[in-house]
C-alpha cells in the first residue's frame, strides 16, 4: 500500500571521483610532436646475403653460450688435470721420501755396525771375522776400496778363509 502525502525523498548523487590517468612512459602531459626528419628504413633483398644475416643474427645468442660452455669445460678440464697430477705427484714424493728415509735409516745402521766392529778390530788385533765383517758391512754401504782393505787384512790373518776368498773375488769384479 502506498501512501499519498508522503513524498518520496530524492537521492543526492554523491559527486563522482575522477581516477587519474596512467600516463605512458615518454608522455608528459602535453600533445607529442613527431621529429621534423623522417628516416626510411629500406627492405633488403632476398637472397643469401639476407640470410646470413638472419643466421648470424638468430643464432649470436646461442653460439656466444657455447663458445662460453665449451671454454669453460676446457677451463675445468685442464684445472681438473692440473689438481689430479699435482695429487698424483705429492703421493709419489711422499713415497719416495719415505723410501729415502729408510734408506738413510738403514744406512745409519750400517755404519753403528761398522764403528761397533771397528771398535772389535781395535781391542782385538788378531781377530779375523772383525775385519771381515767391517769389509761386508763397507761393501753394503757402498765402499768397494775400503772394503777390499778389510778382506786383505782378514786374508792376511788366515789365508785359508772361504768366506774372505768369496768376498775377493766378487770384489774383483767391481
């Protein structure tokens, strides 16, 4: 039911609010003017040199990541073999100076033996294995002269000493 002395009451718009405009880039509020010299780009023709222009062109970006690829694993590859040999080496040094040390070590050896037998022939003159023993313990040290000196002796003590005569003649040879 509706009534007639009531007036409707009118509706006010509410006032509408303009949004503001996203500008382009290069727009800065006013008309843009075109540039008073016009260029004309040319159509080449078709033929081959147009498409080594399109191959040089389409496929730069891919070659230059190649080239990079292919010189970086060269890079790798030859730090690779340098690390590995430089590995390779320093083992093997390490077992030669291991070796050397024992070498030295037993080279010590012989020489306490041969002063220790020195020390034998010394307090006793007459004692024929004493200078044998210095003559082998100077032939495995490397000593071939002084060696020969030591069997003489022991020689000359019992010239019917096999083992002396033995050692004569491999000395003999050297």
């Amino acid at each position: 039911m509706k009534f007639k002395n009531i007036k409707q009451a009118k509706r006010k718009k509410a006032p509408s609010v303009k949004k503001p405009q996203k500008k382009k880039i290069g727009e800065s509020g006013r008309n843009r003017q075109f540039p008073s010299i016009y260029r004309f780009i040319t159509e080449r023709k078709e033929g081959l040199n147009s498409i080594k222009n399109k191959f040089r062109l389409s496929n730069q970006s891919k070659l230059k990541k190649l080239l990079f690829f292919v010189s970086a694993g060269l890079v790798l590859l030859v730090v690779l073999i340098l690390v590995f040999g430089i590995v390779f080496l320093g083992v093997y040094a390490f077992k030669y100076s291991l070796q050397a040390g024992k070498i030295n070590n037993q080279r010590q050896d012989l020489q306490t033996q041969v002063n220790f037998w020195q020390s034998i022939a010394d307090k006793y003159e007459g004692y024929k294995d004493a200078y044998f023993r210095i003559a082998v313990l100077e032939y495995q040290l490397g000593d071939f002269q002084k060696s020969k000196d030591y069997n003489k002796k022991a020689l000359l003590l019992d010239p019917n000493f096999d083992d002396a005569k033995k050692l004569e003649v491999v000395l003999e040879n050297k």
